[in-house]
C-alpha cells in the first residue's frame, strides 16, 4: 500500500534516501480492555440539572442505556441505567429521547480500550541514556558512512537522536549525540529516518497505542492529537477558539491563546552535531554534509540554514549601562548603576522581539534578603511575557514561554554583590547561568508570547542596583561557551 497525504508518494519519494540510518525495534502494543465508569463520573463537571448534583452521561456499549453519575460530598458513585421501552440515550439533551433521529454510536470493548476519560496521561519521566541509544540501534556493518546516523527516541516520537562516532575499536570510540525534535505536527519514522505524519509513523512510544476511539493528548491551547486506531492525529482548534482537557475546542473571547496554527511540512534534510552543517539527503546515496552560509544555523524545524549564530558583526540591540545621573520613576541613576528602593521600575523600548536565538545580560546586586518579584520581564503586563525574570527568596526563576508550554529555569544568586545573570536560547536549549550556578533545558522553535518593552523591576519591591542591561538577537562569541 503507498502512503499519499498531500499528493506526496512517500515510498517514491522516500526509496532514494539511502543508507544512513539506523535499525528501529517495533513493539507490540498491549490493549487492556478494562473501563473505569467511575472515573468517567468524577471527571465530570457538576450539572443540578438531573437531580441532586447528578448527571446523566453516554454509554458508549450500548444506546439504549446511560449511565447516572451522582456525587455526595467528595464521594462519586456511578449506575448503568436503562432507557425504558428501549428507547435511545440522547448525548445533546442528556435524556432518553423517543425521537427516531437520536444520533447514537455503539461500540464494542476492545475499541473502548483503556477509555476512563478523553485526555491521555503522559507516561512518566524516564531517563534516556542516548549513548546506550545509538550503540544499540546504530554503527552496524553496512548501515553507516563517515559513522553517524539517527534513532528513535524511546519515550518520546516528536523526538529523535542524532549519533556520531569517532575514534577506533582500540583504544575505543567516543561517541557524541543529541536529541533534535521533529517539525511540529510530525512524528520521527523509525524505518524511513525522517519526520512523517503522526499517523505514519509508526511509533511505539505512541501514547496512542493503547487507546483507540474518543482519546485527545494536548500539545498546547491550540493543537492537541486524536487518538484514531492507536495512532495519533494532529488537530487543531480555530483561531478565536481554544482546547480545553474535556477534548474540545472552546471560545476565547479574551484570546488568551496566541499560538498560531501549524501546517506540517516534510523535510528532506537531517541536522548534524555542529549545528552550523546539516544532511542533505537528497544528495547521494547517504547524503551529503553541507555548510550553512557564514553566521547561520541549520534548524530543523524550519528545514533551512535560518536561525543566527556567532558572528564578527553580533551587536546589541540594547546596551543600557546607566551612566548618565538621573531619576526615572523613582529609580536613582548615578555611578554607573541604577538604584531600586521598592517603589520605581525602569521601562525600555523593545526595538523587535526576540525569536529563537538570543541573549540578556544583566548584572545586579540585590540589597535585601527575602524578596519575591519579578525583577525582568519583557512585556508590561509580566503575566503575559515572553519571558520573565523573578527574584524569590534570593534564587532567580526564569519562566520563557514556547509553543510547547512554558520552561522554567531557577540559578543561585549571590546576596549584596554583583551578579552576572545570562538568559540565553540558541533554538536548542535554554540557559539561565549565573556567577554560582547554572540551568538548562532543551526547547526548539520561536519563543510566544508578549513583548512590547523591557521592564526593569517589573513589580514593586525591588531592592537593589542593576549596573548593566544587554540585549542580543544573536550569540555573540564571547558568551558561546554558556552552551558548554
């Protein structure tokens, strides 16, 4: 059978692709049939409207029945009821209904596999030894050239793992690898070692696997996968419109959700461990390694050479250093520094929003012990940044929202001295380094949400002196070993 989304012949399109790859295990998923008709129960909301806080709720065995959720207290109790005459459960009306037009649909057991509610459980956290990854799958006789290739990642199919080996047999290999995320909207396709559809790809570690009708999994306020025969689907809600945990798609009058819709696109390219090459594999039987132009990095998920790197020419956009002596709501500027005494905060015009490489560089000295506020955040409303900055208990917490969801960082800071704190993204990880500590985090893609300008001292309370404030779109040479 030839796979066709699109137009798109994968099997022609894919068979020249070669031999750059690595071996795939395919697991067998396990369907367990049990349902849980009181958790459907408690995961309901209240509705007065059948009784004492009861509700009436589909039976998805058989429509001539319902089942009658009740709760008392914290207590929730569920009972399989019959319509009588045999008449039909009607899911808009929660009521049995004589009409012949009820619209109801029947189905067995095994499709109902696992169903105790409609959004599916992320598996729990599960640590990945890439190394053991690739000299399992990868390096055999016949697969490789130039000894890279790419696997799967095990607990994850929007992932995969990049492999490089280098060295001999003896003394031994040394091995380098990485995880890269797939495009949004794909999933990594063990045999064709490429990011496909989800539901071509054929993933064991689809959370899918063991649902087969009715199930959703979020990915964010717009985008969520409909579990259809163990494979996931990406859907999407409407602009205007927002996903919620009960699977549908609801107003968002106050468009809190902000997150654009994706159209997922193949890409023929894979990228490599230094960041500025990738794989064409267009090119040969194994493909070929390519350069990306001088200052660019290749990004995969834009499938293009797009994102900036080091430079000769990576200047700030921002270089604030507070030197002339002056006082701006109620922010002392003298010495090289300015002063924050609880009251004041600083409000710096952002010149373009940041996307997915950039560094800030700030150095502070905190005067009081104890403070909880957020310091830096890149819009005037913190609750809707981009990213923001807070001080709690003398330990700074960065939180920078993605696609994805938001990624929290936390670093030591030192009391009543200076500070050198870095927030710094190259479209693969997150940094928040300070002069005691340092945290990461994998991420890929644009960061979202608002930036309209540069708030220093974001709340009232900050106490203490902020002697320079740096802002790149770029990494600049000097800072690059932030990433190491």
């Amino acid at each position: 059978m030839v796979d066709d989304v699109g137009g798109i012949d994968y099997d022609n399109n894919l068979a020249f692709l070669g031999k750059a790859v690595c071996d795939a295990i395919t697991k067998t998923p396990v369907i367990d049939i049990r349902t849980n008709i009181t958790k459907i129960c408690s995961s309901r909301p209240l509705d007065s409207s059948f009784g004492l806080d009861a509700e009436n709720v589909w039976y998805p065995f058989d429509c001539t029945k319902f089942i009658n959720c009740k709760r008392m207290g914290s207590s929730v109790s569920a009972d399989v009821l019959s319509c009588p005459m045999n008449i039909r459960f009607n899911t808009d009306t929660h009521k049995c209904d004589i009409s012949q037009d009820v619209i109801c649909k029947e189905v067995t057991a095994t499709e109902y596999a696992l169903e105790i509610g409609k959004i599916v459980d992320p598996p729990p956290p599960k640590v990945v030894n890439l190394t053991e990854e690739c000299i399992n799958n990868c390096f055999k006789a016949g697969d490789l050239t130039d000894n890279y290739g790419y696997t799967y990642h095990p607990t994850d199919c929007s992932k995969f793992i990049v492999c490089r080996r280098q060295g001999y047999i003896n003394p031994g290999y040394t091995f380098i690898t990485q995880v890269e995320n797939c495009p949004g909207g794909l999933f990594w396709n063990a045999q064709r070692k490429m990011c496909v559809p989800t539901h071509l790809a054929e993933c064991a570690a689809d959370m899918c696997k063991t649902k087969s009708l009715f199930a959703f999994w979020k990915v964010n306020c717009r985008h969520f996968y409909k579990c259809d025969n163990g494979q996931s689907r990406l859907e999407h809600c409407a602009y205007g419109r927002k996903f919620q945990s009960d699977g549908n798609c609801v107003d968002d009058p106050l468009q809190t959700c902000t997150v654009p819709i994706v159209q997922p696109e193949l890409c023929y390219n894979l990228p490599w461990t230094d960041s500025t090459m990738y794989i064409d594999r267009t090119i040969g039987d194994n493909g070929k390694l390519t350069q990306c132009p001088l200052g660019k990095m290749y990004d995969h998920q834009t499938c293009t050479c797009s994102r900036n790197y080091v430079t000769g020419t990576c200047q700030p956009l921002i270089s604030e250093t507070m030197d002339n002596a002056r006082t701006i709501n109620n922010v002392w500027m003298r010495g090289g520094a300015a002063t924050f005494m609880g009251l004041g905060l600083l409000i710096i015009p952002q010149p373009s929003p940041l996307t997915d490489t950039f560094l800030v560089h700030i150095v502070i000295s905190v005067s009081k012990s104890n403070q909880d506020m957020v310091m830096l955040s890149s819009c005037q409303a913190p609750d809707t940044s981009a990213f923001s900055l807070r001080l709690t208990n003398d330990r700074l917490t960065v939180k920078v929202r993605m696609a994805s969801g938001t990624v929290t960082l936390t670093s030591k800071i030192q009391f009543d001295v200076w500070n050198h704190v870095y927030l710094a993204y190259n479209g693969q990880r997150i940094v928040l380094k300070t002069d005691s500590a340092t945290d990461q985090v994998s991420a890929s893609g644009p960061i979202q949400g608002c930036q309209d300008a540069y708030v220093l001292g974001s709340e009232n309370g900050f106490y203490g002196d902020i002697d320079e404030f740096n802002v790149y779109d770029c990494i600049p040479g000097k800072n690059i070993s932030i990433f190491n």
